[in-house]
C-alpha cells in the first residue's frame, strides 16, 4: 500500500464519492483523479493523482477483498474521460471474469443513461420515464453475459466510444417513442437491444473514414453504407430476434425507398426500425461531428420535418415531436 494510504482519514460526507469498480484500474495507469478507500464512516487517501496504479496496488486491492474504491464528485469528469479511453480494453479482457466486465459494462451504460436524462430530455420526460427506461437497460444489457455479447460490444466501445454512447442514445429515444404504442415489455427489451446494436457494424470501418472532418468520396460513402449489413452478420451470434436484428439491418431504409441497404418502402420498414431511424437521426444531429456542428432540438426537428420528411414515417416523427414540445423542449 503506498504511503498516501496513511494519511489520517476524515469523516466525509457519501455524495462527495462515487464507487468505482477495481477492474477499471489498469496496471501502470496515471489517472488524473484520486482514489479513496472506504473505513466505516470515513474515506482514506490510497493514491494520489497522477501517481502511478502498479501490480503492488492491484495485489494490495485483491488480497483485502476490496469491492470498490471511490472517486471525488469534483474529478468525475477525470474519470469518464478515463472510462471512455480504456472501457473496451477492459471489456475485452479475458482475465476478467465476465461477470465484472457485464456489471463494468452496465455501469458505464447507466452513466450515459443518466447524463441523457439529466441533460438533454426535459424535465417531463425524466419524471415519467426515467424508471422504465431504467427497467429495460437492466433487463437489455443482462445478454452481455454472453461471451459473444460482450466481444462484440468491446469491440464497438474499443473501436469509437462516441459510437457506443451515441447508440445509447437512440436506445433512449426509440424506447419513449415506442412505449407510446402499447408493445408489451418482452418486444420493448428487443426493440431495444437493436437500437442499442444499431451501428454494431461501424466497427468493421476504418476510423479515418468515420471521423473524416469533410464530405466522403463516393467510395467512402459506400464503405459506409455497408455498415447494415455488416452489423447484421456480427449479430448472428446473439440472442436477438428477428424485431432486433431488423433494427440492425434496416434503419437506413426510407418510407420513399431511397435507403439502404435494400430500398424498402412504406410499410415494408418495421415500424420499431422506424422509431429507431428518427432517434438515429435526431442524436446524430444534436451531436458534435468531425464534419458537423451540433444543432439545437429545434432546429433538428426542423430539419427532419422540411428536408428529410419524404423519408421518414411522419406519424411516429409526430409521436416524438408531441413528447418533446409536450415538455417545453422545442
């Protein structure tokens, strides 16, 4: 234990830490935030920031059955910044059992899950839909103890941690869209694991491609638009059905038939993979691009409605509009 672990503790109050998983805490990391101990009542210094975490910390950690050490709510910002840059690795870490890289993974999506309804949905909405919303992640990430599950993910959060949030997004849109309709809770878990699985496929894309800061070449764009299909095969191995893996396959698909991959049409589109296309939409226009400022909620859903409406199903755009300027937003 280093030294630091002797500073004399103080009586603190719970909401100034956050519990923070050890298998996170990765061998020769210099992590721009403390980490704390927990005693009883009190919380004590174990490692400086900046100092470096080495085997002797881990052994120290595991030989005490340590379940959790905490971070300050001041240098949670240090943390989620070390969390995006280091999640898929642990993730795909096969020394860690896959129990803690499911429960690891789940934490990390409840994180982003909770910035979303904090943030960026109105205050209506966090009230009448946090909890079921709540519900379906618990439920929806409980396929992650699956080998194949976890890989993949690990390999998506590896490949573009913007990727894997943005997907976490649309899984929240999607389902407020969605619970208007009345699908019982089995349907709505598998809604929402191919919205979660939506652009699995971007992850057999060359990140010079996705982070292009300017317009793509034709031949990119073709690079692209094989994304569907690609996440498609990649789900095989998963316990999805059908209703997921269309939403995988098809949310570039337009009501006029000018989508891809195989140009369906009007109500050849299912209509989860509808709601999905607008959340997809929507996020990727309220979100910071390498080739696009982020818009306003306003400004997006105008966009949606006069430039992009031939192609969208209008009635959920309707749906989702109304929840939205239902709560003051737009």
């Amino acid at each position: 234990m280093t030294q630091a672990a002797f500073v004399q503790p103080r009586e603190t109050r719970d909401d100034e830490f956050f519990a923070v998983p050890p298998a996170m805490l990765l061998r020769g990391m210099r992590g721009a935030f403390s980490l704390y101990l927990k005693q009883g009542r009190e919380y004590v210094l174990y490692t400086h920031a900046g100092e470096e975490f080495d085997e002797r910390h881990q052994r120290v950690l595991m030989a005490s059955g340590v379940q959790c050490v905490f971070v300050r709510e001041h240098e949670r910002p240090e943390y989620r910044q070390h969390v995006v840059d280091n999640l898929g690795r642990v993730l795909g870490d096969e020394n860690i059992p896959l129990p803690t890289r499911a429960q690891i993974f789940y934490e990390a999506s409840l994180e982003v899950v909770e910035d979303i309804f904090a943030n960026k949905l109105p205050p209506t909405i966090r009230r009448e839909q946090f909890n079921r919303v709540f519900e379906f992640v618990t439920k929806g990430v409980s396929f992650l103890t699956l080998e194949n599950s976890i890989r993949t993910m690990a390999s998506l959060i590896a490949h573009d941690y913007h990727t894997f949030s943005h997907s976490l997004h649309v899984f929240i849109y999607s389902q407020v869209i969605l619970q208007t309709y009345g699908f019982d809770d089995r349907n709505l878990v598998q809604f929402g694991l191919g919205a979660m699985l939506h652009d699995i496929g971007k992850t057999f894309i060359d990140e010079s491609i996705l982070n292009k800061p300017g317009p793509l070449s034709w031949e990119e764009r073709g690079v692209v638009n094989e994304h569907p299909v690609l996440g498609a095969g990649a789900c095989t191995l998963m316990p999805l059905s059908q209703d997921a893996l269309n939403c995988v396959l098809f949310h570039h698909e337009k009501m006029d038939g000018t989508g891809y991959p195989c140009g369906l049409k009007g109500e050849e589109i299912p209509l989860p993979v509808r709601a999905v296309t607008i959340a997809d939409i929507y996020d990727a226009l309220c979100s910071e691009r390498p080739y696009a400022r982020a818009r306003n909620a306003f400004q997006v859903l105008r966009i949606m409605r006069d430039e992009m409406g031939h192609g969208l199903d209008l009635d959920v755009f309707a749906r989702f509009v109304r929840i939205l300027s239902g709560a003051g937003m737009v």
